[in-house]
C-alpha cells in the first residue's frame, strides 16, 4: 500500500469519525474503516460518550471475519484516555485483523503507544503517524481536557486585514462573508459551551446558537461575563434570557452584584455564577475551575474586545481563531480586537502555534494554540473607565 493510498484510507476514517461532531464530550471523536482488497467495506465513529469500543461496533457491523490480508485505519490509537484500551485491543486481536494504521497516540504522555504496543505483542503489525496533525486537530478539546483536566478556552475574532473589528462608528456586520460565518457555526457546534461579555450582549442581542443549512438549531451553554450584573438592568432583557434554550444560559458575575437583579434573571429561569472576586472583574481561573467542577470541557469566547482581551492580559486564553476579510479600514479609531498591552519588541509579542489555515469564500482563517512571553507589559489605563 503507497503512502498516498494510507492518507486517502485515513481521511474516510477522519470523515467517519466527523460525524461525531460536538457529540462525544468529554471524550474523543474517533473514527475507523476497514479495508478489504484496496477498498472500504466498513466503517465506525464514536455517536456519544459512552459509546462501546468503536473497534468492537465494526466488527459486529461487518458480522464476519475480515479477510486475510486487510487492514484497520483507526484515528486515535485504543487507550486509557478513551477508554478503548482492553476492548478495542481485543476486539482488533480477536478479529484476526493483522495490519492496524493509526493517526494519533492517546494524548497523555505517560499512555501513548500503549494501545499500539499491545497490538504488537498480539501479533499485530502497527503504522502510527498517519495524517497525524489531522488527526490530533480533530480533537483538540478532549485532547486538551485530557492532559490538563481542565477546559480549553478559545476565542473568536473576525477582522480586517489591519486588525479592526468595526468601525469608528461602531458598524461591523458584516466583515467577513457568509462562508465565513457559516464556519463559525461549525465551531460553535462543537465547543460545548459559548462566552459574551455584557457589551456585545447588549449592542449585539446574539442568539449565541449553532444554525447549520439542513440541521436543527442547536444550543449548548451559553455563558454572558457580567460582574455588575448590567444585562439584569435592561428594561427589556436580551433574547437569550427569554428564548427557548434559557435554560442553558448561564450568567457568570460577581459578589458585587445585585441581589435583585440575580433574582430577576433567576425568575426568567436564568442560571447565574456567582464568584468571588478582589475587584469588579470576573475571575478567570475561578471561572475555569468552576467549568472544570461541572465537567465542560472548552469554551469559546466570541467577544466583546474587553473581555477577550483580558483573557489575554491574564494568559488564561489558550486557543484562538482569527478570520480574516480582504478589507482594510485605515482608520486609527477603528476599532481594533486586542487593546492594553505594551510590546516594545518582536520578542515580547503572542505568538500562534501548531497554526492551521483555511478558506472560506475570500476569507483566510488562521487558528492555533496561544503561546504567551515571558512577559505582558499590561497598560492598566486601557480599561480604567470602564
């Protein structure tokens, strides 16, 4: 089997294990296809968290021994952090299979290669490696919950080619295209729960809901950051206290808050967080533990500039998505998506890894993990007025 003819096996099962899309947390979308005779005869994606070994579901769904000589692509490798370890080597070894390709390893050092030596000592010859950054993109999420048991937190932003997020007047719908925007919907399907801060909530009254062409809308948690509860004053409260999914709205605030205005969402049938704080801010790292107390695993933080902006300040994003549209505003007062920090060097600047690029329409999307300096020279002025 040639190089190209192991990436285009892998790639069914990546799309096979897509279909899986934001429906396994916390664990991994994984997905397998065997191959008989230099083609798929079936396939297997994890559905749900608890689903059995995947590699046990093909082999029923097959209902025969595979023949000589086949071949199992599998994207992640069985182990402990999934949870496959013992079954799906089992199954594999009892299957008679003798040529296993694997993506990734089990993302927690101390277990990797576990499942694929185990394989070895049953007689299995193993390929690891295959279509691997694909395959460890994939699961970005549980990958990251898994190695630090904690949440991952992402943050979206849509710009300008000069890095401006509106204008000077405020406009800024819409920047990207529709491509653009329907990629978002994507994420948001995957990402458990979503982040606003008060302001966009107020200017913007977002549905903060996944709405995909051909699929039913969708709604995970839904976090609004407001530490003096500003939203509880409106006279009409914003569409997501009051909409259908109000249940999975969450209101994370402070012990400055009012106790009135807590009630009154708590009444909509709004859940408020509660958080102790040393000054009118919420507390991150709190707010991450408190996450990681209820079992979300990621969040995505969708605006406003102030809020992610000091989740920048205090290093506490880890993940970030940056679309970018081929228009350039030139205008100093625009507005821009990062503001506060001091970076009097290359060196003291934020830096992207393990970067990925796509396109949609005539939009650039680049994404990857935060990597923070040394030191942030933070500008406390910036946000000094609120």
């Amino acid at each position: 089997m040639t190089q190209s003819e192991k990436e285009t096996f892998m790639r069914v099962a990546l799309d096979e294990a897509r279909k899986g899309w934001g429906c396994t947390h916390p664990q991994a979308m994984i997905g397998a296809a065997l191959v008989e005779d230099g083609e798929v005869v079936v396939t297997a994606y994890n559905d749900q968290p608890s689903s059995p070994a995947l590699e046990t579901r093909l082999f029923e769904a097959l209902g025969r021994k595979p023949k000589e000589g086949s071949s199992l692509f599998l994207t992640l490798e069985p182990g402990p952090s999934s949870n496959r370890l013992e079954a799906g080597v089992r199954a594999i070894i009892e299957s008679g299979v003798g040529y296993v390709l694997i993506g990734a390893s089990d993302p927690v050092a101390e277990h990797a290669n576990k499942g694929a030596d185990a394989l070895k000592e049953g007689g299995v010859k193993v390929e690891r490696r295959i279509l691997i950054d694909e395959c460890e993109d994939l699961n970005l999420i549980s990958n990251y919950w898994v190695q630090n048991r904690s949440p991952i937190f992402a943050a979206k932003s849509a710009t300008t080619l000069d890095g401006k997020i509106a204008c000077r007047s405020g406009e800024s719908k819409w920047i990207t295209g529709a491509p653009a925007r329907q990629n978002v919907m994507k994420w948001r399907r995957l990402f458990p729960s979503i982040a606003v801060g008060a302001g966009t909530l107020v200017e913007d009254d977002p549905r903060l809901t996944s709405r995909i062409e051909g699929e039913e809308e969708w709604c995970g948690m839904r976090f609004v950051f407001d530490g003096l509860l500003r939203t509880a004053m409106e006279r009409y409260l914003p569409s997501i206290y009051t909409d259908d999914f109000r249940d999975n709205t969450i209101v994370v605030t402070t012990d400055a808050a009012g106790t009135g205005y807590i009630r009154r969402l708590e009444t909509e049938g709004v859940n408020v967080w509660v958080l102790p704080v040393e000054n009118m801010k919420v507390p991150f790292p709190v707010f991450r533990k408190r996450c990681a107390d209820v079992g979300i695993t990621g969040v995505y933080f969708e605006g406003g500039s102030r809020l992610v902006s000091e989740l920048l300040h205090t290093r506490e994003l880890d993940y970030h998505f940056n679309y970018r549209a081929p228009i350039m505003l030139g205008d100093d007062k625009a507005k821009s998506v990062y503001r506060g920090l001091r970076t009097e060097k290359l060196s003291q600047a934020i830096r992207l890894e393990k970067v990925r690029h796509e396109v949609f329409g005539d939009d650039q999307l680049m994404r990857g993990f935060v990597n923070y300096p040394a030191r942030l020279d933070v500008d406390e002025t910036v946000f000094s007025n609120g």
